[in-house]
C-alpha cells in the first residue's frame, strides 16, 4: 500500500460532517474524491454497547468520549480519566476542555443534534455593535447553503411558530418539530410567567421517517450515541459520498503538506497506524478535520516556503479560538418535572439572542437540559447510604425532581486565544499535541454576572432545592475561529467561499473559519460553510 499511488481530484482530510458533506456534494457532481480521517470506522452496535457497559458514575457525569475507545495514532480527548491530550492554559482553561472524536463521522457520532442558524447580525458584529469581527459574507449569502444543510441533515424545526429573534427563511423546515416532552412542557409553562420564551430547538434529528432514517422514538441518550440512527451523523453523508466513487481511508494521520513553487499545494503525506507514509495528490485539496486539528495540521506542516506553518502568513492561524463557555446549574425542584420524555435538548431559551446590549457584553442562550436524571439519581442515594426500599424510593424521587439548565455565552475573536504545538508531549507517532491559551474575556464575564441571576430566577421560580451552580465557565465543543474568515488576507486565513489566501487550491471547511461564535450550536453553520465551499471547488472545476 505504501507504493499505491493515490490521487483524485480532491482529497479532503476529515471525514466529519463538514467533510463528508464536502465529499458527497462534489461526488454528486462526478467529481472523483479521497476522504481521509485520522480515526476508524465505529459499529454503532458496539458503541451502544460500550455505553451500556459504561461506568454509573460516568454516565451521571455525562461522559460522551468513552464509549469511542481512543487508538494510539490518532488520540482524541477523554475526561474519565483526562488523558490530557488537550493541553488546556490560561485564566479559563476549564472552558475549553473540549470532547472530539477521530474516526469517520467525526464528533456529530455524539452530539445533540442543535441545528440552529445564525442571525443576521451575528455575521456583522463589528459593523452593528462595534464589537468582535465581521465575517467575510453575510447572511443572505449562506440562508440557501443552510437549507441545503438543513435538507441533507435532516432538520425539524418550528414551522409556523412566530419565534423572535429568529434568522430569516426563504423555505419551511424539512421536518416540522417533535412534540415536547413532559419536562420541556413544565419548564416552558415556568418559566413564561417570569418573561422567558423557551421555544423549539431545531434539531438534526427526524420527526418522521426521513432518508431511510426512521423516526426518533426518544431514547434520550443521543449523546453519547443514537441507538436507532434517527438522530442525523456525519457517517450518512460519508457513506452516500462512498456510494458515488468515493473513496474513504480511515486510519490516515496527514502530517505533512507539499507546495510548489507558485505555492499551491500539490501532495499531502500521511501515516498508517505502522508510522508507513503515504502520498496522496489532487487538484484541490480540502481540509475539514474539525477547528482544532485544522489549525493543529497546518502549523504542524510548515516548509520551506510556508516557515509558520501552511496558509499562515497572517499568523493567524491557530489564534481566534472560541466556543460559547458556558455555566451549569443543577437542582431539585419542587414538583416532578420528570426530565428525560424525548431527544436531551428540545427547548431554549432565545429572548437574550440579539439586542444592543451586544456592544457592551455577551449574547446568551439559557437552555433546559433534558437529558433523564436517573443515573445521577442513583449515584446521589448510594452516597447517602440508603438500601432496600428507601433507596429505591430515594432514586425514584430524585429521578423525578431533577433539574438541569445552563447559560451560554458569546465569546469575541481574541488572538491572544491560541493554539500551538506542544513543545513537550508528542503521540504515538511523534506528532505534537495541540496546546491552547483561554481566557474568555470581560465581554463574557459582564454578561455572566446577570447569566448567574437568571439561572437563580428560574431556580427559585421552581422551588429548588440543593442548588448547584459551576463557579467555573465550562466547554461547549462549539469549536470555531482558528482558521478565521476575513476580506484582508493580512489579518486572516480564508475568503469567503473558504479558500485559503495563501494558496489558491486548498480550502479550510471547518468551523474555524467562523469569524464570530454566537450563542448557538454552530454545526450547521460549519455544515452550510462546507457546501459553500464545495460549491467553489465545482466552479473551478468547470472552468479548468
């Protein structure tokens, strides 16, 4: 295999969703594709059943990573125990402990399913409220790229409801809404009175059968897996790309990158589990393997030519990095509010979305967690030393009373918020790990001074009791910024179709082309971006 010679048209590194969505669209317009991710193929059936096996405590603590066993040349992050694979620095660290996984299908194996848009003015933050960045297009050049997304995910969302803010839509949602379940309906009912709109999540999830996929039937364990497929992943469009021609290697470390003479990139190298290299070669070359590993890899492939690292004479790249830090809060309520009735996360709270308070402090969004208590339940009564009959009683009451909500927040571009190589821990293949600086700003700790008396409101509005709130700001996985979007090829890394300034065959589709976080899950954004950009790898095509 090591003499093979491979090559395509495109060979995109990271078969995620935005890579998956990047290789089946140029597939479908005939384009010949190598799609390569660092991790394996995952059996669903196995990952359920590593979840099932899990830990109680882990599965009380919401541990999503285990279940995905790591492999050696291509380590993602785990917290039970950390394998500190993510080195994490700064007056926030605890807010960027990021959960990825390597393998095909990327991270969507375990997420939520949250397929929000942006608003409108989330793409013009510096121009509206003087604040953050612009990004390089605006909303109305990505809405069709969202329903795009929207169609191939497929996404139910609140047809028909008057929801403000909300981003403007020229189509329906493919799917309508999931009905709430008991503890989303009590929630909403509570929380109306005191002036909160909690309101649908559109969700990458189907609401009927849809795509062969069938209808969620609410297992409430999405994360850290879906038991039937219902809920959207990367996998579906990785292997509908793979029906079309082509051709995915998994256990594809790319550690290095070679440019000619005009600086465009003309081969990729990558390991083999064995530390075997390998060379691919392509037209165009699309790196998705998600906003840590994308600025990680082009720092790490410095040449020559490129000295900082490819794409990076801006040395911007690997700085920017955000997510949305969030605060938790868990307590017991005074009524049954039986969390756990469908998908974990159906309802959010949107009235703090928008408004001109954005140039003083954060957006924020207040979400209810509806993901079932019982395990923490079961882990809070045995540490009280009950048996029998009184911790059966025990588990069923607070399975029933408990509650979990939290607060995200909006972060601004900060290049001092940066990823660099580790100058002292390397992997199995001698490749350095990532290393981040984080510190989530005044603009979010202003806003979290009210974001902390919210979640008290709420709290006291339900007649809670053993309130629990994180004195810390906690991670989201909603990873953007380190590959930074812009017009000015000095102060960023890529165009708006995601082009790379430096080198015009190599595009960035990931969500660190994101030039501002908002307060939402920004997988659909990544998903719409990535289709943006195939649609710029097909026009160059065409005029070859």
């Amino acid at each position: 295999m090591a003499n093979e010679k491979l090559s395509a048209d495109v060979v995109i590194v990271g078969a995620g969703i935005c890579g998956s969505l990047a290789a089946l669209e140029l597939a479908r317009a005939g384009i010949s594709v190598l799609l390569l991710d660092a991790g394996p193929r995952y059996d669903r059936a196995q990952i359920v059943e590593n979840w099932r096996g899990m830990p109680p405590h882990n599965k009380a603590f919401y541990d999503y990573a285990t279940p995905y066993p790591v492999v050696p040349w291509a380590p993602h992050t785990t917290f039970f125990p950390e394998n500190n694979y993510l080195i994490v620095k700064g007056p926030d660290a605890t807010a960027y402990k990021q959960g990825i996984i390597k393998g095909v299908g990327g991270t969507t194996w375990h997420w939520a399913a949250s397929s929000w848009r942006y608003l409108p003015n989330d793409f013009r933050l510096k121009s509206t409220y003087g604040v953050g960045r612009d990004y390089a297009i605006t909303y109305d050049d990505l809405e069709p790229y969202y329903y795009a997304a929207e169609v191939e995910m497929g996404v139910n969302g609140p047809n028909g409801m008057d929801i403000v803010p909300s981003a403007p839509r020229k189509n329906p949602w493919p799917m309508d809404s999931m009905p709430y379940g008991y503890g989303d309906r009590r929630f909403t009912e509570i929380v109306k009175p005191l002036g909160y709109d909690n309101t649908p999540v559109p969700q990458g999830r189907n609401s009927r059968p849809y795509d062969t996929r069938p209808q969620c039937c609410g297992n409430n364990n999405c994360m850290p897996i879906c038991p039937i497929g219902a809920m959207y992943h990367g996998i579906y469009s990785a292997q509908k790309a793979e029906a079309l021609g082509t051709k995915i290697i998994e256990n594809a470390v790319v550690y290095s990158i070679e440019t000619d003479d005009k600086n465009r990139i003309v081969a990729m190298n990558y390991y083999d589990p064995d530390k075997q290299s390998h060379r691919v070669t392509a037209k165009t070359f699309v790196i998705a393997a998600n906003g840590i590993e994308t600025p990680k890899l082009l720092l790490l492939a410095a040449n020559d030519k490129n000295p900082n690292g490819i794409a990076n004479s801006s040395d911007q790249v690997g700085r920017n990095m955000m997510d949305h830090p969030g605060i938790g809060m868990s307590f017991q309520s005074a009524e049954p509010i039986w969390a756990g009735g469908g998908s974990v996360q159906m309802s959010s709270i949107t009235n703090f979305r928008d408004g001109p308070f954005r140039s003083e402090h954060s957006a924020i969004q207040i979400g209810y967690n509806n993901t079932a208590q019982n395990s923490r339940a079961g882990m809070k009564a045995l540490s009280m030393g009950l048996v029998g009959k009184k911790l059966d009683e025990e588990i069923r009451r607070r399975a029933a009373h408990g509650v979990d909500i939290y607060v995200n927040h909006e972060t601004l571009a900060n290049p001092d918020n940066r990823l660099v190589l580790s100058k002292t821990q390397k992997d199995a293949l001698g490749i350095p790990h990532p290393e981040v600086t984080y510190d989530v700003g005044e603009y979010v700790r202003q806003a979290a001074v009210s974001s902390r008396e919210h979640l008290m409101t709420i709290a006291n509005a339900m007649g809670g009791t053993e309130i629990e709130m994180t004195p810390y700001f906690t991670p989201n996985n909603h990873i953007t910024g380190g590959t930074i979007m812009g017009n000015d090829p000095k102060d960023s890394v890529v165009d708006g179709w995601l082009r790379a300034h430096d080198h015009e065959n190599l595009f960035l589709a990931t969500g660190g082309a994101m030039a501002a976080a908002g307060t939402v899950n920004s997988t659909l954004t990544m998903a719409a971006l990535a289709l943006r950009a195939a649609d710029a790898i097909k026009r160059d095509m065409k005029h070859a």
